[in-house]
C-alpha cells in the first residue's frame, strides 16, 4: 500500500488493533482513534515499535460529527492524504427484545453503529477521497443477516450498515471502493459474554474467531489487489451461516485456549 494514509476507528483494541497492525506492517500510515486515551497510546505505542508505516492517535467519539471532522484534519496534517478509511467503532449497550428497548439505548446504538460510519464517510469523502479516492471498509456482523435472540437492536445497526455500503458503493464509484465484513463471533472484549461463556457456539471451522482473522480480510479489501471490488460484505464467520444461526449445533468449550483481548483494552 505505499505511502497511503488510513484511520481506523475503534482503533485501540479488537478488530481495530489488529487491522492497524496490519496496515502498519504493510508501511500504510494509520491514524488511530476512539474515546479513551490510555488505550489509544499504549496501542499506538506498540504499532510504533513495529517499525512499519508512521502511526498517530486522536481522541474522538465515532458519533460525532466534530469529532470525525476533527480526526480528517489532524490526518491530513500529520499524513497529507486520508486514503483509507475503516469504520470498525461499534457499541451494544441493550441485550433484549426489540419491542423493550430505551430510547437512550437505542440511540446510542445506532448514532454509533450506524450514523457514525456515514459521518465519518462523509468527512472523509470531502478532506481528501471525493478529490484523489480512497478505499472504505465498514464492519459489520452477521447478526445483520439472521434472526438472534436478545440482539436485535445490534444487528438492525449492523443490517443498515450493510445497504449503506451497496449505496455508498453506487454513489461513490468509480472514485471510491466501499465495502464490508461481517464477522461471526470473535474474541474480542465486547462480545466476551458470547465467547467465554461455558456454551460457546462454535462454528463448524471449529473455533471463534480472531481480530487477525478479520483484519486479514480487511487488508485484502482495504489494497489494490481488490480494485475490481465494491458493494460487497464478506462474511468471515468460520462457517456459522451456512447453519442455521439461532439453532446451530452448541458444541463444549475447545481445549485449546482462546485468545485474550489486548492487555489493558
């Protein structure tokens, strides 16, 4: 990937972490960013000691409009380019029945989920990628796709966030390439209470996902390699939705140990 620039939201631990990682080894300058600082230095602290492309951090909100625009222009200013864009923030505040959801949680959940990736769209589109292009990657979830009990609010965010990539792709093209993964289950510090339960649902590959799985896709969609691709959502789910998702067969905890999340993420 050269000398392009990128910013990865949510980028101080998880799915962000590791897609930063591999965008720094590849030489890519990457702006990280989310709301805490501590975690955003140390992450950037270790991306640094790679010695790959430049790494820089900035503390935002992925919901807020001066926020998104602020992070544009601190990577302009650190980077001159914003080529790449990753919207992988994403909360899940509410566990429960759609029909009993707060407006507050509701909210939340989708000014994060789902307005964030089109805001920071946008101020991406207008510093830099509406000129000179870019590349777009929003993820997304599987959860978007099927019925799952007690996440529906989640998975609604994740299903717009899915027709917001095909239109995005349209209106953007040929400029910008917009596109999406859907990961199934990962061990990541968000969806712990899924993961490290006493019954995980283990896809038929045999085990839960990692934040490299993911970012090993992300790198693909993210380069030149796939510049005939635009509109699309990979699923990088180990196989859980050719089953039947809600029914799929439970299988006990693997004997191999999961991956923890970062230290201190």
């Amino acid at each position: 990937m050269g000398t392009k620039a990128a910013i990865v939201t949510g980028g101080s631990k998880g799915i962000g972490a590791a897609i930063a990682e591999r965008l720094v080894r590849q030489g890519t300058a990457v702006m990280i960013t989310a709301r805490k600082r501590e975690p955003l230095e140390r992450t950037a602290e270790r991306l640094r000691a790679l010695g790959g492309g430049e790494v820089a951090f900035q503390v935002g909100h992925a919901g807020s409009p001066e926020d998104a625009e602020a992070c544009m222009a601190a990577t302009m200013s650190a980077f001159g380019s914003v080529d790449i864009l990753v919207n992988n923030a994403a909360t899940s505040p509410y566990h429960g029945p759609v029909i009993e959801v707060d407006i507050p949680r509701l909210d939340k959940t989708i000014e994060v989920n789902l307005r964030g990736p089109l805001l920071w769209s946008q101020a991406a589109w207008r510093a830099h990628m509406g000129r000179h292009g870019g590349s777009i990657l929003n993820i997304s979830s599987i959860g978007g796709q099927a019925y799952t009990s007690d996440n529906g609010v989640y998975a609604m965010t994740k299903a717009g966030l899915d027709f917001l990539t095909r239109f995005l792709a349209v209106e953007l093209a040929p400029t910008v390439r917009v596109n999406a993964i859907a990961p199934g289950l990962v061990a990541t510090e968000m969806a712990e209470a899924l993961w490290n339960g006493p019954n995980v649902r283990v896809p038929p590959m045999g085990r839960v996902g990692t934040p490299e799985d993911i970012a090993a896709a992300a790198v693909y969609l993210l380069g030149d390699e796939a510049g005939w691709v635009t509109g699309q959502v990979l699923d990088v789910d180990g196989g859980a939705l050719i089953c039947d998702f809600e029914r799929y067969r439970r299988r006990p905890k693997p004997a191999v140990p999961l991956p923890a999340p970062e230290a201190g993420a």
